[in-house]
C-alpha cells in the first residue's frame, strides 16, 4: 500500500505547514503532488488542471518556501506572478497572503481601475512578491516605480487567459524588464497551441504536469442544456432560480450590454441581480462581488473577462444564458462551480440558430449534451422552421460579439480597456 502523502512530505517551513493545517487541508491535490517538489527543485513548470484543484497552492507553497529559506534584511522583490484580470490578481494575492500569513514575507498587489498612488508607497517599502495584471506593471516599469532586475521566479496564471485578452505584446515588454535567468511557470486550466508556442520563447526545458485530460470539464458538475427561444431566455433564467429556490448563481453572458440589461430585467422579476465587467469601477465589481458572497444578491451576471478569478466557496449553480464564441470558456465557466471537491450544476439556454456553439463545445470536450425542453418553455416551432440556423461564419459573429465589448478570442480589444 502506497504511503500516504501528506504536506509535510515536501519539507516545507513550520510556518507554512501550520498556515496550511489551519485551512483544515489535509492532503495535497495531484496538481500540488507533482508541482510542489519540481518548483522547489527549480524547474521550469508547464501545468495544466482544471479549476478548483489547487493550482494557486502549488506554485504559492514553494514560491514562499523559496522566499523564506534566503530572506534579506529588507524585502527585495523576487518573485512576480502575472494574472490576467484584476478579480484572479486578487484571489492570488489573498491566498499568498494566507499561506504567508506567519512568515516575514512581504506581498504586494497592483491592477488598473484603481489609483497607483498606494500601490506606489507599498512597493518603496518593499516587498518581496508582487501579484500584478500586465497593463498596470508596464505603467509602474515605464515610471520607474518597480524594478524587476532582481526576479528570481515569473509566474503566469491562466497564461491562456492572457493571450486569449490580447496581452502577448505587454508580456513581450515586460520580459524586457526581468533578468535572463530566472525559474518561470506557466499554470492554467487549459492550453492552446498558442500557449505551447509562447513557452518555447520563455520556457527551459520545462517539466510537464498535465493533470487531466485536455480541455475536460470538472467530474462532479452535472451538465443540463434547455432549448429555449431567445425572448424567453430570461424569464426561463428568472423561473429556474426562483422555483428550484437557487440561492446563490452565477449567469454568464457574452456582452456587457447584456450583462447590465439581464440584471436590471432579473431584479424586476424578483430575482435580485448585479452584473459585474469590465467596464464596471473596480469599486462597484468589488461590491458586486461581495454582495454575492454575502447572500445579499441571488445571481451575478458576469461577462467571462470579468469572472475569470471569481472563486465563492461552495457555488453550486452556473447558468449559462449565452454560449461562449470560444468554446475553451465554457469549460472555465462551469468551473467555477464544483470547487475543492462539491458537486455542481451547469445549465445552459440554447436558441436556435446558437446549436453551432453548442456544437463546438461537444467536440472540444468529446461529449454530447443533449438538449431537453423545460414545461411551459418549449420552443416556438414556427421560429425554428423560419430561423437562420448558424451566422454566416464564425469570424463575422465573433466580430460583432467584439463590438458590443466582448473579448473573443482572436481580436485585440484596446489597450486602455485591457489594463486590469
């Protein structure tokens, strides 16, 4: 019988085992079995899992190790991790906080939408790891307010993420910046081909970890598809949370518009309803955000820039009012539910004329769902017999996704609106 592995098995300092014994972990997840001991042995790492598995731990825990076993006598920066939105920057740098919670280490954290002013004054006094979004490092690098000369690790965070946002040409400057040897880990969900094509430019000969099948949804998340006529979409939405009595959703549209309209349309039904994107104030996406997490608000409505990050304990519903253009984020969005080892349940609404998304979706993930009509929801048959049944091609509807403030895959939004 094999023995059983447990966190301590790594050597990890005292007082990063006793911040973790107070999460009540008690046995590492696979993505943490087999990062931890080649991060610690200071390998390149290409790393693939799903959400929910304890990706964020398994660069943390050794990153922090690292930091403690060579401290100086002030924090220097040493180790800058790169996500992609300002809620996973977030998310990172509360979990490093927590695990560093009883060590000397410093942590800092900058994004966009905010004033740099404080994130300025915490990075003079120092600190020794930085949790950063691109747009909002290259501001303080061209202002001298940071300097990356002394990184000894990079971390990219849902590096598929990023290059799906159009961030490839600020990771291109930033390099710039960061000394030529240095340890850097690539972790996310899922890779594309970019994602392999962007590793040979900044990766030596990197170790693979590759938990799960490419591009697999989470096990334990029950998958229901409704066809549904698109003006019926929400009042459907409205009717599943209410009368199976729902207390906590995440709905995920395509567009901001959308999102706003949606939620305004939710809250008329009784459903209250925020929405949360981009083009929100960071202060009014925290308080969204934290509303939800509190009960206060039954569904948030989210676009898949502004969820990606987004991690409530013990979410079990998902819907997905409209497919995504790119496939990859259905398997993100339905994520976010079935964490740390809960159940879940994904629905999505299908109109006619959208059965090519659900389409792609099958085959990425080499599975069919089968879609099923609700009671008093059916599809309108004349509409069926007198819709278009797929857009004239998938670029022309990605574009006009685009227009309306989506960030598809392919298309360059501007760079203003990327600083996260």
């Amino acid at each position: 019988m094999a023995k059983r592995m447990t966190f301590s098995s790594f050597s990890l300092d005292s007082t990063l085992l006793k911040a973790i014994t107070e999460s009540a972990y008690d046995e590492p997840t696979e993505i943490q079995k087999q990062s931890i001991p080649l991060i610690l042995a200071k390998h390149d790492v290409m790393a693939r899992a799903q959400t929910g598995t304890g990706k964020t731990a398994a660069f943390a825990l050794p990153i922090l190790q690292q930091l403690i076993s060579v401290q100086p006598c002030k924090p220097e920066l040493r180790a800058l991790v790169l996500t992609p939105t300002r809620e996973l920057a977030q998310q990172v740098h509360k979990s490093f906080c927590h695990y560093g919670q009883f060590t000397d280490v410093t942590i800092g954290i900058a994004y966009g939408g905010v004033s740099t002013k404080k994130q300025i004054s915490e990075l003079k006094v120092g600190v020794d790891i930085l949790i950063a979004t691109p747009g909002r490092l290259l501001d303080l690098l061209r202002t001298e307010s940071v300097s990356l000369s002394n990184i000894e690790t990079l971390v990219f965070d849902e590096a598929d993420r990023m290059l799906d946002m159009g961030f490839k040409e600020e990771i291109d400057q930033i390099t710039q910046y960061l000394p030529k040897t240095k340890q850097t880990l690539l972790f996310s969900a899922t890779f594309a081909d970019d994602i392999y094509k962007m590793s040979k430019n900044i990766l030596v000969e990197p170790k693979m970890v590759e938990i799960d099948e490419k591009n697999k949804a989470a096990d334990d998340v029950e998958q229901l598809v409704y066809g549904v006529d698109a003006d019926r979409k929400r009042e459907l939405t409205s009717f599943l949370i209410g009368s199976r009595n729902w207390k906590q959703v995440l709905v995920f549209t395509r567009t901001k518009q959308c999102a706003d309209d949606l939620a305004k349309e939710m809250t008329k039904d009784g459903v209250k309803s925020l929405a949360i994107h981009g083009d929100k104030s960071q202060g009014a996406r925290e308080k969204a955000l934290h509303e939800f997490k509190e009960g206060k608000v039954r569904a948030l409505i989210a676009t898949d820039v502004a969820a990606r990050g987004i991690d409530i304990k013990g979410l079990s519903h998902v819907i997905n009012y409209e497919l995504p253009y790119n496939a990859e984020d259905y398997v993100h969005r339905i994520g976010r539910t079935a964490r740390a080892g809960n159940s879940g349940l994904a629905v999505s609404l299908v109109s006619p004329g959208e059965e090519w998304l659900l389409t792609a979706i099958e085959e990425l993930l080499d599975i069919q769902l089968l879609q099923q009509w609700l009671p008093g929801y059916e599809l309108d048959l004349t509409k069926i017999a007198n819709s278009n049944k797929r857009p004239i091609n998938k670029k022309n509807a990605r574009k006009d996704a685009l227009s309306a403030g989506d960030k598809s895959k392919g298309h360059r939004p501007n760079t203003r609106n990327r600083r996260r």
